[in-house]
C-alpha cells in the first residue's frame, strides 16, 4: 500500500519495511501550456547533507553534470530536457546502506533551468510530485504530491530522506525558493560562481 503524504509529514522507511536496502525516488512534473518561445526544462539535483545541513564537499552536489556521489551509494538517471511524457522525469536511485556515515540527510530538489531569463517559474508547472519505490520489488512505497502552492518559485526543496536513529525516514518539505539553482546551491553551502 502507498503511503500519500501531505506537505510538512514525516513518514518512516526502513522500520515498516525492514530489508529495504535499494529506492528508487522518482520525480515527475507537467507543464501547463507555455507559449514564451523557450523549452521548459526542469531539473532534479540532490545534496548529500553533513549534520551541519551543508555539504561536505562539492561530490555531495549530485545533478545532470555529476550524477554519481556518497561514493556511489546515490546515482542520479540524467537530464530529461523535456518533461513530456507519462511516469517519472528524472529518478535518483539510492543503496540506503551504502550512505557514507557524514551524509545525514539527503535532500531531492527540482529547478527551472534558466527560469528567471526565460520568464518562467513554478506556477506554470503541475503534476509535480516525488515517489519512492523498493528497487528489489518495483513496490511504490510512498508518494508526495507537490499540489499547485507555487507562483513566482524557480526552484523547490521537493522533500528529503534523513537518519533518525539508525533508520531512514522521509519529509515531505515542498518549500519554494527564488533564485534557482544558485540559491539552492548557496543555502546548501556551495560557492556559486
């Protein structure tokens, strides 16, 4: 049974489903119709969170340039340009016992590319939502539904996996940002040039 999760809940992982070791966690969007004669392309990044809420160092910024971190226990699937398409965009997959011991939370955000020069932000998009399926099963184990909050946002904190003693939980966040990836970036402790 799917777990549907609201803005702000907490939800265990490993302790309902003991052996979970492999997810998937797949992030899919819409966008709504467009007419600004730019391609519209949303993309899913991940930061790999020391206890300070920052990243270690700049292999803990996984997204469509560096698609492997936490020595291998993250992969991210690569860039989607399009978002067309039924099922999930882009998908992170995670070996939940292979997270280096520094990584506390892992954080799954999407951006606009180039939102603020194309004019284009997340009220223009929908459908969005975040999902978690057991890779051994192909089992959807719970699913976030973004809803239609966002206007002028060109960046989002989807929602995050964390440790909490020695299991894994999932927040579901949903939090808005304007600045992109860049701000994203900067809060998360990354110099942006």
């Amino acid at each position: 049974m799917v777990v549907s999760l609201q803005k702000g809940q907490k939800v265990d992982l490993t302790k309902t489903n003991p052996g979970l070791t492999n997810v998937a966690v797949g992030l899919g969007w819409d966008t709504n119709k467009y007419d600004g004669g730019h391609d519209f392309d949303l993309d899913a990044s991940v930061f790999l969170l020391a206890d300070t809420g920052k990243v270690a160092d700049q292999n803990d910024f996984i997204f469509y340039n560096n698609t492997t971190g936490g020595n291998g226990a993250v992969v991210h699937s690569g860039d989607n340009l399009t978002g067309v398409g039924d099922g999930d965009d882009e998908v992170v997959k995670v070996a939940l016992k292979d997270v280096p011991a520094h990584i506390h939370r892992i954080a799954f955000t999407v951006t606009i590319h180039d939102g603020e020069g194309r004019s284009q932000n997340f009220g223009m998009v929908s459908n969005a939502y975040i999902r978690i399926v057991n890779e051994q099963t192909n089992e959807e184990i719970l699913r976030y539904d973004l809803g239609e909050d966002f206007s002028i946002e060109t960046a989002i904190v989807v929602g995050e996996l964390y440790r909490h003693n020695g299991e894994w939980k999932f927040n579901a966040i949903g939090a808005g940002y304007q600045g992109g990836l860049a701000a994203l970036c900067n809060d998360y402790g990354l110099a942006v040039n």
